[in-house]
C-alpha cells in the first residue's frame, strides 16, 4: 500500500569529493518496493514451526526476533519475492 505520509526524505552524507552534483533537479518522485511490482512473500513451513514454538514458549506476551531471508525480482520482472528460510530469536540484552 502506498503511504506518502510515512516516507521521508533521504540524503546521503557528507564526503571531500561529490561524485555528481548535488543539486536536485527534476519533480520528487516516490520510491516504494510494492507501487510498480506485486509482492509475493514465501515462507519455508520449518521457520514458521520454530517461530510458533518459540512464540507459544515465551513468557511474554511481546518479543523480538528476526526472520532472514533473500528478495529477489522475478523473471518475467513484474514481481517481486520474498523468500524467508531462517529464524533468529535474537538476544534478551
């Protein structure tokens, strides 16, 4: 879903040298993962075991974890995939 609101303008840092110029030119245009591709999001069954498990085993009710995986642009270019095969619980500290 686009939303305009949430995006904020990034910039890069400062260096000695300017590889182009800085000075914008042109009209500000959105860059959004999902506004000219369709998104397919894969998950393998065995990390969405363990991060139910570790989920149904953890004292609280909020936690943190990581879920890694690759994106990858299809093909055929219309699409892009998500591909999720790992599962970090992370650290308490």
């Amino acid at each position: 879903r686009f939303v305009p609101e949430r995006m904020v303008p990034f910039s890069f840092p400062l260096s000695k040298r300017a590889l182009w110029d800085p000075v914008p030119m042109g009209d500000v245009i959105a860059s959004h993962i999902a506004y000219y591709r369709n998104p397919k999001l894969s998950m393998m069954e065995k990390t969405l075991r363990l991060a139910y498990r570790h989920a149904k085993q953890h004292e609280k009710k909020l936690f943190s974890c990581f879920l890694l995986g690759t994106l990858a642009v299809d093909e055929d270019e219309e699409s892009i995939t998500l591909t999720i095969d790992r599962f970090d619980p992370g650290r308490e500290v």
